[in-house]
C-alpha cells in the first residue's frame, strides 16, 4: 500500500494485525513525489489535453 490517507486510516490500520495473524502481509510502498509517478503524469496529460473544462466534476 501506499501512503495515501485511506490506507492510512483508522479503520486499515486497525485491520493490519488480524490480516498478520491470517499470514498476510502488507508491503508498504515508500513516499515519492507525484512527479515522478507515471499515474500522476498520465492524469495530468488527461486533464490537460483531452478532457473539456468542466469534465472532472464528473469523476
């Protein structure tokens, strides 16, 4: 998982050690800027060249 707020919250954390008593483990992936993630950049591209102002709201 990442480190995005729902991975992050009470509810998961909570939940991590039943899921280590049930023999599954979590990898945690570490922090990066979102420059450098090809799913930001792709969704920047997205926004900006193919999607119509206004089209996000839709999302």
């Amino acid at each position: 998982m990442d480190q995005a707020l729902i991975y992050t919250s009470d509810r998961i954390l909570n939940k991590l050690e039943e899921w280590k008593s049930k023999k599954l483990e979590i990898l945690w992936l570490p922090t990066y800027p979102p420059k450098h993630n090809i799913r930001e950049i792709l969704w920047k591209f997205i926004k900006k060249k193919w999607m119509e102002i206004g089209d996000t709201r839709k999302l």
